[in-house]
C-alpha cells in the first residue's frame, strides 16, 4: 500500500491541531509537576513550623529548679518536700568557714 498525495494533504492540514495538542499536553505535564513541588514546598514550611512550636512547649516544660529536680511535682513530693525542710530546720546549725574547697593544693 503505497502512500497516495490525498492522504498526505490530509496529514499536512492536521499537523497544527496535532502539534497544539503535543504543546498543551507537554505544557499541562510541565504545570502539574510546577505545582507539585510547590504544594511540597509548602508542607515542608508548615511541618518546621510545627517542629519549632512544639520544641518550645517541651523545652518550657522539662524546667529544671536551682536544687536538680524537675519543675513538675505532684503533692505527694511537695509534701515529703516540706517534711524534709522541716527535719532540716530542726538540725543544730553547723559551722563551716567559706573558704574551704576554693583552694586546691595539687603540689604533691
């Protein structure tokens, strides 16, 4: 079957349509990945944000007090805590001269 001239006047007048139609789908391809990336490009920005925030609240949480022990006691430490102070209190006042433990003789 030999290619006849009709036949190619026929391709000839639809190659715009169809090159149109290459165009618009390579452009369409090229949009959905521009906006693919976008929309990962905004998730990553809320996903730090909400990292951040949440390293905030947990740094705020786990204070520590100038004594060692965490900021957040139930009622049962408070009151074994003020037991403590009270023994404390109670106890004969010792002496000890400031000085001790700032120098440390190392010529030995």
């Amino acid at each position: 079957m030999a290619i006849q001239p009709i036949d190619l006047q026929t391709m000839y007048s639809q190659m715009a349509n169809v090159a149109k139609q290459v165009a618009h789908q390579q452009n369409g391809t090229q949009m959905a990945n521009t906006l693919n990336q976008q929309n990962v490009i905004q998730q990553n920005a809320e996903q730090q944000k909400t990292v951040q925030k949440t390293a905030e609240n947990e740094s705020k949480t786990t204070g520590l007090k100038s004594d060692g022990k965490s900021s957040s006691q139930s009622s049962n430490q408070k009151s074994d805590k003020e037991k403590q102070d009270e023994e404390e209190k109670s106890k004969p006042a010792e002496i000890r001269e400031s000085y001790l433990g700032q120098h440390i003789n190392i010529t030995r």
